[in-house]
C-alpha cells in the first residue's frame, strides 16, 4: 500500500491543533487508505487504541448511527481522562453531523479528522456553524510521481510507456492491483463514474432529469480545455434535442464541481487583475474516467495533457486560472502567496508556427513572473526569449 507522503505529512503536521481537519475529494481517491494510515501512525506514536474512535460510514457496522445524537452519544461514551482521536470516514452520510462535531471539540479533549466525497461538507450553512474550526486537505487520485511508485509495470518499460499507461488509465488508486488488465480497469472507471454520479450528484440532489445529466457530462467531458459557459451548453444541447434552460445547467454543473468530478477554471484578466465572470474552462479530475466517459482513445492528446497539467497544479496546491491579456489567452495561470506561474501547454513545438503562437502568448504578459511552456519534447534546459521550455514528464515528476 502506497503512502500518500504528501497528504499523511499533513495530516501528521496538523495533528493536536484544536481544529477540525477536514479531507475531501472524488470518491475513491484514497481518503479512507489515508485515515487508516493516519491511524496507523497514532498508534505507532505509543497512542493507546481505546483513545482512537475510527469510524467509516460506508461500513454497515455503522449504519444504525444514522444522527447526530447517535454519533454523540456514542463517541461521547469513549471519552476518558486521556486525550481522543477521532476519525470519521464518510461522516456526510450522518444526518447533521456537524453539529455533533462542534460539541465534540466544545465538550471533551479531543483531536478530530473527518472525510467526504461531495463540496456539501463545507457548504455555507457548515461553514457558518465551524467558522474558524475547520483546516482542509484537497485529495486528489495518484499524481504520475506516485503512479510511477505504485504501479506494478514490467521490468524493462521505459519512462514514456508509463506515463502513456498514466494518460491512459489515469490514477484512481485501485488500478494499481489490476495491473494492465484492460477490461477490468474499464469497468472499474465505469464504476466510479457511477457511483459519483449516482450518490454525489442524483440522489443527494434529487435530480430527476438523469437524460440531461448524461448529456450535460458527456458535453463537459468532451470540450475539456475549451472556453464554456452555461448559456454555450445550453445552446448546443438544445440544438441536440434536448429542452434545457440555462440556470438548469448552471445549477447541473455546479452539482459536479461538489462532487469532484469536474473542476472549473474561471478566466483572469491579467491586465487588470480580476475575475472575469464570463466563460471558463472545465477540467476532470482524472484522465482514466475522462476516457471512459467519452470513450476517448486519443490519450496523449493535447486536451489530455492539458488535463493532466491542471490537476497537477491544484495538486501542488495553486490556486489556477485561464489568463486573458487583451486578446491572448495564457492556458493556465497558477498563483499562490507570493508566487504566481505562467503555464502553455502543447504537445510539440518542433513547428515552428506552433513555437510562435505558445511564444506570443507568454511575451506578451509585460511583467517578471516566470514563464513556462511544457511539452512532450524531449528538451532540456532549453530556454527560448526567457521562457522556460520543459518534458512534461520531468515537470510531472518534480517535487
């Protein structure tokens, strides 16, 4: 079992802060394998296991604590002289459970962890019960760096086969134990995409229109790295025979951002340094379930690429934009404090034409933060006008 190094050091360097730290991401992504290694290392820490509540709700074995009370009484019925460690899997399947987690850390000593599949976790009305309690952990699937170290590949592959086996399944992390097995990963995507969309976006909505939602997701899934709006999807769905609205898609799409499916890239004007509000970019969060959603057999395409690079980005923890100056359009710009990145993304720049163009676009930013072209090119500390050029491979295995 591969540790997620980056999230479990988080986990270890929030531990004792009196806050609520909170896990999300897609279904299946690896957040209960990371509670369980969290687990793993309190009790490795000379913590006694009486004084470790571990609960996932996915489990039948909790299905008769279905409340708040319940989950209170219960938790509240370990607590002794020593400190708790509380650990909750899945805990959105407890109705108004956050009203038992603010007591819990109001009432008794103890350090509490909690996971999710949908954005509903922190929706306003929880936030506005644990304003200031709540620290959060963006989980995503295996990034190409920890598919390379979990992935059972042949002895003798080469670099680039693995990252094409990484375009091409993506990196939900139970992959790793099917190794190359194609139908079986197939079904297994399948799978995730189902119980995604079933449980985090039909039934916690109550959506009854399931047509226009599969229209909608294929739409998404096939215009990856494309400017969009909803009144754009609602116009060519309806010119595709389906009667949709525009707030009907709006709302549709803002029902899989929460469950992690898709991401949404809004556009930055960079000349004056705002949001723009008009059209964006919608990314998935895995290019395994991309593929199995469109049937895509173009795996190294540019769109994929781009995919990649985006989820990579927000892995690393920026925060990531469409830049817009005047009439250019940067792909992707990726800000922290006091760090902000310019990023085109290409599969080649052996044309020169093709050079020109990602070029422009990054020369004509008038302002010192770096400039970054990534590409498929076998290319090495190449430089051109002051933009940095790099595989994208070896940015992907960066650290």
């Amino acid at each position: 079992m591969l540790k997620r190094k980056k999230y479990l050091d988080l986990l270890i360097e929030y531990k004792d802060i009196n806050l609520i730290k909170v896990i999300t991401g897609v279904r299946r992504c690896g957040k209960s394998t990371l509670l369980l290694q969290f687990k793993d290392y309190l009790i490795s820490q000379k913590i006694k296991k009486e004084n470790i509540v571990y609960m996932n709700f996915e489990s039948a074995k909790w299905y008769e604590i279905d409340n708040y009370k319940k989950l209170y009484n219960y938790i509240k019925e370990k607590q002794n002289s020593e400190k708790l460690y509380i650990l909750l899997d899945e805990v959105q399947n407890v109705e108004k459970w956050e009203k038992c987690v603010n007591s819990l850390l109001v009432d008794i000593n103890c350090d509490i962890y909690i996971t999710g599949s949908n954005a509903y976790l922190l929706s306003s009305e929880l936030t506005t019960l644990l304003a200031g309690r709540i620290l959060t952990i963006k989980m995503y699937p295996f990034s190409f760096s920890e598919f390379t170290l979990a992935y059972p590949f042949d002895k003798d592959i080469s670099l680039d086969d693995k990252f094409i086996k990484y375009l091409r399944y993506g990196g939900m992390p139970m992959i790793i134990n099917m190794k190359d097995k194609e139908n079986l990963i197939h079904n297994y995507l399948e799978d995730v995409r189902d119980v995604v969309l079933k449980k985090d976006v039909i039934a916690r909505n109550n959506i009854k229109d399931i047509a226009l939602l599969d229209n909608l997701t294929r739409y998404i899934v096939s215009t990856v790295g494309s400017l969009t709006n909803p009144s754009k999807v609602a116009d060519f769905l309806n010119r595709n025979g389906t009667n949709t609205r525009n707030e009907t898609i709006d709302s549709y799409l803002k029902m899989l951002e929460n469950a992690f499916i898709i991401y949404r890239a809004p556009r930055f004007e960079l000349s004056g340094k705002q949001l723009l509000k008009t059209q964006g970019k919608y990314y998935m969060v895995d290019n395994g379930i991309r593929n199995i959603m469109s049937n895509n057999q173009n795996y190294d395409s540019g769109n994929s690429l781009e995919n990649i690079v985006y989820i990579e980005l927000l892995r690393r923890g920026f925060e990531v934009y469409v830049g817009k100056y005047k009439e250019i359009e940067v792909d992707f710009v990726a800000i922290k404090p006091n760090e902000t990145i310019y990023y085109q993304v290409t599969k080649t720049m052996l044309d020169e034409r093709v050079e020109e163009c990602e070029k422009k676009s990054l020369l004509s930013i008038n302002d010192n933060y770096p400039k970054i072209i990534l590409t498929m090119d076998k290319v090495k500390n190449k430089t051109i006008d002051g933009i940095k050029v790099i595989n994208i491979i070896d940015f992907l295995l960066e650290e």
